[in-house]
C-alpha cells in the first residue's frame, strides 16, 4: 500500500517557496535536515501540500524522482504526477475529522512539522474525499 504525506509549503518561512510548489507541480523542503525529508517519499506515495492556515491546497502522486537544487543543494524536491490544485483547501479539523472517521476519536496530528507520514488508509480516506467534494 502506499504511504501518504501531508507536506508544508515552507509559506511562512519564505512565500514564494509555496507558488513554486504549485507552479511547478513539486513537492519540496529546503535546508538541512528538512530538505532529507523528501527523500522518503516513493513512487505511487500521496502527497498532499498543506499550507499553513488554509489546510490542504493541492495533491499528487510521487513521481519516485528525487531532484536537488539551490546553492549546496538547498533544495531537495519531488515532481508529483497526477498534480490537483484544490478548489477550496481542505482544512486541518476536516483532515483530523476524516482521519478519526477511518481510526477513532483519539487520532491526532502534529501540525508543527514539515513532513507528516499519515498511513495510506487515511491518505487514501483524504483523497477519496477531496475527489467527491474539491474538485
């Protein structure tokens, strides 16, 4: 099964991190260790960019293809196949209220991240979501 992510868009640390992401149709992370982060992530993976305030803005597929960038490789991104920007972004209570729904009342999740491995059932779950309802 694949592992599904929720990836932040670095949009508080530098804006325009975010508008290339979804320009680009890339997920990214920036600078030592976040930038190793990307690494994880694995053809056919799910991988929903998360900005912060606004919830969930897009989701693709991981293309499994591992690029660098940047001065000393700063950057470490990921081409996302199947690339959706949201209409309306999926908020966190809603993300946490379909991750309960498929767990139980307890689940919980750490937003202060760059990097959040979900299991691929929820992804599943949040994708399934965004397909009837986002887009």
């Amino acid at each position: 099964m694949p592992k599904a992510y929720l990836v932040n868009t670095n949009k508080s640390q530098n804006p325009h991190n975010e508008a290339e992401m979804l320009e680009e149709q890339k997920v990214a992370a920036y600078y030592s260790p976040w930038k190793y982060l990307i690494n994880h992530i694995e053809a056919n993976d799910m991988v929903f960019l998360y900005s912060n305030g606004n919830g969930i803005i897009a989701r693709g597929i991981g293309s499994g293809i591992i690029e660098k960038a940047g001065e000393d490789d700063s950057e470490h991104y990921m081409p996302l196949v199947q690339f959706e920007n949201l209409e309306e972004p999926l908020p966190p209570s809603a993300i946490v209220q379909l991750a309960q729904g498929v767990t139980d009342e307890n689940y919980k999740i750490k937003w202060n991240q760059t990097m959040i491995h979900i299991q691929g059932y929820i992804g599943e779950e949040i994708w399934r979501h965004i397909t009837k309802n986002n887009m």
